[in-house]
C-alpha cells in the first residue's frame, strides 16, 4: 500500500509551473470554487500523459516517471506509469487493484487504507474534494492559474501529506499541476499534457490490468 500510495499522489494540457508564479488570495472563493465543480461535472471522461517528479532528502537527482491516465464517470479510473517501470493502478467502481511489474499486488486485506486511496485519488480528479471533511482549503490565484490548497485533517492523510497543491488553468478551468508535501520534507510533482476531454475510451482500460 505503500507503492500505491506515493504513485497516486504522485490523479492528474498545457505546462504550468505553478511555483514559478506568485498566488494570492482571490477576494471570492465560492465563486472560483463553484466554476472549477462546474467544469470538472461537465467531464464524462479524461485522458492525459503526466510526468511525474519526486524530489527526496535521501537522494541528491530527483526521480522521474512518465505514463498515461484515464478517467471516466462513473468512478473509473486508470493511472498507468510506463517509464521507467511499469505500474497500473486501476479504479472501477468500489475496486482497487494495483499491478506492478506485470503482477497483481493483493490490496484487499488493505481495507480502509484502500478505500482512501480511492476516494482520494477520485475526488482529486471529479472535484468532490471540495466537499470532503478530510481537508481544509484555501484558494490563490496568479495571473494564469488558481491554485487550490488542501491540508489534510483526517488522521491518516494528514501523516503522510503536509499539503496538497493542486494548479488549474484560468483559460479552460483544466487540472494542470498537482504537487504533494510529504511529511518527511519529500516534494512530488505531476503535470498533465495532451488532454484529451469527453473523449470515447473503451471499456477494457477500466477492467484489465
């Protein structure tokens, strides 16, 4: 579970590198809040490439991983990692299963942790994290883009995460940069291009790993 979980914050097209920019207090949260949900609802599906960085205070380069992510409503999900190893996690309906390497990991003695994970990694990416009592939230904006702070108050999430960036594009509302703070001072970035949205998807990337 540990595997899973660094991958899925490691849910989520054009760059932008939300911390080279400079975020401040938007004088109307609700607003920005209320037009973010409406465009998240309004995708019946979604498929990116990510790039991932994860920066660690036990090695000196930061590493890298690359792959592809599907999503479509309702509660289907598939984060696929291809380079430099392979790793699946696939999401469909109440199920969680994880591959690595070409082998299925057990993750159903998992239990809570598990279903988490999963509701976690989906509300990053319908926008239901908005209504989760799991965080508290402060919203930012720069010239480009809204920045959505979360902070975590449930117990398990808020040991492992000290925040969660996540950086949308003021031009189509779209989730562009997603950045977790570990507890350890660990840092892990993931952006999202050639987005693909309400786009067909066929049904087998949703149920075979």
């Amino acid at each position: 579970m540990q595997k899973v979980s660094c991958l899925l914050f490691l849910v989520l097209s054009i760059w932008v590198n939300a911390h080279a920019q400079t975020f401040k207090p938007v004088s109307d949260p609700s607003k920005v809040l209320a037009a973010l949900k409406k465009s998240s609802e309004s995708a019946t599906s979604v498929q990116a490439d990510f790039e991932e960085e994860k920066t660690m205070a036990v090695l000196k380069e930061p590493q890298r991983s690359s792959g592809v992510f599907y999503y479509r409503k309702n509660d289907k999900m598939r984060w696929e990692q291809q380079k430099p190893t392979k790793y699946i996690i696939l999401i469909d309906g109440d199920k969680l299963r994880v591959q690595e390497n070409g082998k299925e990991k057990n993750v159903g003695q998992a239990g809570r942790m598990a279903a988490q994970i999963r509701n976690l990694m989906l509300g990053l990416v319908n926008g239901n994290f908005q209504n989760s009592k799991d965080f508290s939230q402060t919203v930012s904006e720069s010239t480009s883009a809204y920045q959505i702070s979360l902070t975590p108050l449930n117990k398990r999430v808020k040991g492992m995460y000290k925040q969660i960036d996540l950086v949308f594009s003021k031009n189509n509302l779209r989730l562009k940069d997603l950045t977790f703070y570990q507890k350890d001072g660990d840092k892990s970035v993931m952006k999202f291009t050639n987005e693909k949205v309400n786009q067909p998807i066929t049904d087998r990337i949703f149920s075979e790993l």
